[in-house]
C-alpha cells in the first residue's frame, strides 16, 4: 500500500513546493492569504518527534527540499540587510531608513552600467522579488493531500473555476428570487467594467503559485467574461475586480507639449517623428497663413500627387489650412517614409492649437498613431519576404 | 524615440511589449505589426461623426487606434472605392501610374458625358444625363456586382459548381476585377483609360461586357440551383 502510494505521489510538480490555499468556503479571498514559510510548517507536522508514525518517502524528500531551499533564502535575505547596510555607509546615509529606492540609487552611482536592457543591468532586491515564491506542504506525512482537487496538479486554478460554478449558481438563485418577487434591477456590467481589462496571465499565475497553459488562461478569462455578464454580477464586484486592472485612457497617455513663443511673439512648437527609417523635425507656427516648407522647397518637394495629400491632411481635418505655418526638415531613404514622418509631426503638433475633443477625433482617425510597419525581411531559400522560388514537382 | 517612451510608462491593454512602441508586435504575429485589439482608424467626417454621436466612440477611449494609410485623406476629391479601384489597377507597385490612368479614364467619362450634354436638346434629356464620374463609377459597380457566386464542390468523384451567397467585399472585388480585366486589351491599340471610360459608362447604363459577364454568372447559378443543398454536405 504504501509503495503504491509513493507511486502515485511521486510527481515531479508535488515537489514544486508551491503555496497552497486552504480553502474552507467557497469564496476566497486571494488577497488576504499571507506567506507561509515551509519552515513553519515543519514545526506545526511535529512528526520528528513522534515515532509510532511513519514519514513517506514523499514527504521525506519534500522537507529536505523544502529546509534547502529555506536555509537558502534565509542566507540570501541575511546578504541582503548586510549589503543594504554596506550601501548605506558607502552612501553616507542612515541604515535604518534606507529604502529599496535608495539602494537602487546606489547602484546606480556605484556600478553605472551602459547595457541597454534594464533587467541586465546590476540590481540588488529583496530575494523574495528574484526568487519565486513555493506553496507550503500540499499533503501530510502520511502522503494524503490536504486539497481536495490535488489531483489535478493544478488545484488553485480548478479550485478557482469551481468557486465560478458556484457564485453563477447562487447569482441564478439570486435572480429567480427577483424574478418571484416582481423586481426588475437591471444594472449592466459595463459600468464598473469601464476602464479595466483583464489581468495578464503573469499576473494570474504569481497570485495562484500554478503555471498555466495559454489555453487554461483563456479558459478562465472566458469564463470570468461570462461570469461579468451577468445581470446580477454587481453583486460580486469585488470578486471580479480582483482580476481587472485599470487602464490608462489613450490621450492621457500622450503629454501635449508646451506652446511656446518665437522673436514676433507668434506661437510654435516642434515635434520628431519617425516612420520607416526616415525622419522630420517640424515646427508648426500659430497666426501664419499656410504656408509650407519642406527642407527648404515648397510643398512641390513631394511629386506625386498622393504625398502632396498626405502633407495637407491632418491640417484639413483640423480646419486649420491657411491658419498655421508649417516648416519641415526630413532625412532619411524614401518618399513614403518622409512623408508618413511630416504627417505624424504636424498632427502631433496641432494638438497644441486645437481642443480636446479634435484631438481625440484626430486620434480616432489615427493621425497620432505611431506607425510600426517596417519592410520584411528577405528569407532565405526565397528571393523575397513571401515570394518562393518555382516549385518543381521534381 | 520620445513618442514610445511616453507610452512604454504608464500602464495600457493587457502584455504589451516592445522595442518600437506600443501598438507593434514582435515576430509572434506574422501578418500584422499591430497587435490584435488595435483598432482600425476612421478617417471619413461623416463616419466619425457618427461613431461619437452614437457612443461607441467611447469605449475606444482605452484601444489604441492603427496609424492612417497614406492613401487615405479627408480631402473632398477623395473617393474609398476609387482607392480601392486604383490599388487593384497598380502593378509593380507603380501607384502614381495607376492613379493617373484612372483619373485619365474619369476624364475622359466627363467628356463623354458633356459632349452629349451639349447635344442635348431639351432640358429634360439634360437632366437625365449625370455628368459626375464618380457617381457613374458607384453605379457601374453597383450593376456589375454579382448576387451569387460559384465554388467547386466535391462530391462522389465528381466536382460540381455551386451557388453559393457571396459577401460585399467579394462581389465589389469581382465587380472591379472584371472591369479591370476588360479593359486589359490585348491588342494594346486603345489605351486603358479610353477603354475605362467606356466600359464605365456602358456598366452605368447595364450594358456592356462587365455586365454581361455578371448575367452569365447568375445564368450558371439558376442552372445549377439543384446543387445548392451541397453546399451543406
């Protein structure tokens, strides 16, 4: 029995040492679980000092593991004050209030670093950031799992849909009394959905302690949009908020530069842009009366007819042709390149003249979207980026 | 770029990352360097008015919108199905070409049109006759769409042809692409835009070779009515 029960315990993800959330009711909270050391756990088992039972081969090897791992972070956390306090005097700063921010100033000025990524440069942080967190003991020393869904090898995540299963019965329950009584409150979702989306999948899996399959994300995320469509789910807000998070709306994300004032006391401002390896610098000058100038020439600079459009477009969608000035410098290979540049540069330009609300139409005309096309590269065994060569049957 | 630092710092739709901005992808998505929830832009007054008057402008508040095309503008001389027309005449990438063979082929429409105009004697025949080229073009596509189209179907060894409903976008495809084809002349004595216009204006009045092709489209699909339930296996 006991051998046979090794055989079934004895998978790899058991020994993950992951967090498990004991759950008693059906809604639980995610936010109010607190870290549970494995350590802890070790003292609350008591089985060191009993010796009627015996411990599971399992379980044997879990707590090596588990006290490994511990000494581990301990160590790490204990380099960590020291360092921390290392830092401090070589900052001259108190020890005592010197925060995570402070220690990644020091850094910084003591080991400057001209990588580009920022994960590749020199950090020091709070091992429980670098080294991802383990659930606590999932079953006792007899080998019996304390989750009833431990079988699944995913049993936050299952546990999870089932909670799901559970409050859309009790929403039914809900609305059939409402429906019994006469009452019709029908508040739609999309009120206290506005403005949030979805946490990403990164997100769901450091809170459950289980890696997901892109395929068992969406499944929950469908599931939770189903759930957020009911007419009573209002009544589960905060549940559902805990899976949402706020989004920035588009044109705050954009600050709109300043005005400022040239020699005649006429209003400018100049803005950089860039499409497919050219790029403008233009300045847009307030009280003008439309003319244009691009590197020195007239709008005739551009040929073709379509070019010439794309210069005068986002300043006949604002009304706003014969009212500015427009100067441009473009560099940069290709005409369609340095066209798209000047186009975005003026539009991101006339922001400062116009209102609020023809910003936003500009945006939803997509004048102030940056445009990431680039050309595809050529691939080899091709002569170009889609076209093959002949196909010879043989 | 200052543009795509502004956006990398504050928080927007769910896993964006990149090196260019925030609306591009990375290799994982080889047809689009836009990521899948960005929107498509609207650039026509009209539509855009519409779109904020009747709300839906709001829930894009949090979508970012695709760059315009560059031959997209608000311009009053701007006309979608003439895009649209001059991106299926270019080959080669040869835009600016395309464009002027279809603004020949427009003009040489309006001339047409006044020359009978000027021909005419009475008002009432004046009034009938329509001198815009566009609204000529509309109309001519409008009477050279198909209704039905044909797709092979196998069944027991044999293929058969079976109607089939066809959606806007392919029947004003099919429409285009018969004009454009009929216009082709072998024999190259006739120039495009000559042959353009006269194709137009017969498409205009239901006539012509487009629209005979159309019919005989729609004649094959009455014949084969009694393959139709193929169409479900």
């Amino acid at each position: 029995m006991a051998a046979l029960r090794e055989v079934l315990i004895f998978n790899s993800k058991c020994f993950r040492g992951v967090r498990s959330y004991f759950c008693s009711s059906p809604a639980f909270q995610y936010s109010s679980l607190s870290p549970n050391n494995a350590s802890s756990n070790v003292q609350k088992l008591d089985f060191e000092e009993s010796d009627t039972k015996r411990i599971s081969k399992a379980m044997k090897s879990y707590m090596e593991r588990a006290k490994i791992h511990d000494n581990f972070i301990k160590e790490q956390l204990h380099q960590y004050n020291i360092g921390k306090r290392h830092l401090a005097n070589m900052m001259g700063k108190d020890p005592e209030f010197f925060t995570q921010h402070d220690v990644n100033e020091a850094i910084r000025y003591l080991f400057p670093s001209g990588l580009y990524d920022p994960r590749a440069r020199p950090m020091m942080k709070h091992p429980d950031e670098i080294y991802p967190k383990r659930k606590a003991a999932e079953f006792d020393m007899n080998g019996r799992p304390f989750h009833s869904l431990f079988y699944t090898s995913k049993p936050n995540y299952y546990n999870l849909l089932h909670d799901l299963a559970v409050k859309f019965k009790q929403l039914d329950n809900h609305e059939d009394k409402m429906i019994y009584r006469g009452i019709q409150d029908q508040q739609a979702s999309e009120l206290f959905l506005f403005g949030t989306d979805w946490v990403s999948k990164e997100s769901v899996e450091s809170v459950l302690l289980e890696s997901l399959t892109d395929s068992q994300y969406s499944n929950l995320i469908k599931t939770m949009e189903r759930f957020a469509q009911h007419r009573y789910a209002v009544r589960e807000k905060n549940f559902i908020m805990q899976f949402r998070h706020q989004l920035a709306a588009q044109t705050e994300i954009q600050k709109i530069p300043e005005l400022m004032r040239d020699e005649s006391n006429r209003p400018f401002t100049t803005f950089s842009a860039r499409r497919k390896r050219s790029n403008a610098t233009v300045k847009v000058i307030g009280e003008g009366t439309g003319l244009i100038s691009i590197n020195g020439e007239d709008i005739l600079y551009f040929k073709r007819k379509q070019d010439k459009e794309q210069i005068i477009f986002p300043l006949e969608f604002c009304n706003m042709l014969g009212k500015v000035d427009v100067v441009a410098t473009c560099e940069g290979v290709g005409m369609s390149g340095r066209v798209g540049s000047i186009r975005l540069a003026i539009a991101m330009c006339l922001r400062c003249f116009v209102d609020a609300e023809t910003i936003e139409r500009m945006r939803l005309a997509g004048l102030l979207s940056y445009d990431p096309r680039e050309r595809e590269r050529k691939k080899p065994g091709q002569p170009g980026a889609r076209e093959k060569f002949t196909w010879k049957k043989r | 770029m200052s543009l795509s630092g502004l956006l990398r710092t504050l928080p927007t739709i769910n896993a964006i990352n990149s090196s260019l901005g925030s609306l591009s992808l990375l290799s994982r998505q080889p047809y689009s360097m836009y990521k899948p929830f960005v929107k498509e832009p609207v650039y026509n007054i009209e539509q855009l008015d519409k779109l904020i008057e009747s709300g839906e402008a709001k829930k894009r508040e949090f979508v970012p919108v695709k760059a315009a095309r560059n031959d997209h503008n608000v311009s009053v001389f701007y006309d979608d199905l003439t895009s649209k027309f001059v991106n299926m005449v270019m080959v080669k990438g040869q835009k600016e070409l395309a464009r002027n063979l279809v603004e020949m082929g427009y003009m040489k429409v309006k001339q047409i049109q006044l020359a009978k105009y000027y021909e005419a004697t009475t008002d009432a025949e004046r009034a009938e006759i329509e001198l815009n080229p566009i609204t000529i073009f509309h109309k001519a596509l409008e009477n050279c769409s198909p209704v039905l189209q044909l797709t092979p179907i196998k069944r027991g060894g044999s293929t058969y042809q079976v109607p089939i409903p066809i959606t806007e976008n392919r029947a004003r495809f099919l429409a285009m692409k018969w004009m454009i084809l009929e216009c082709r002349e072998k024999e190259r004595k006739i120039h495009f835009p000559e042959r353009l216009a006269v194709e137009l204006i017969d498409a205009f009045n239901n006539t012509g070779k487009v629209v005979k092709r159309k019919q005989d489209l729609h004649k094959q699909c009455e014949n084969n009515r009694a393959y139709a339930h193929y169409r479900w296996g």
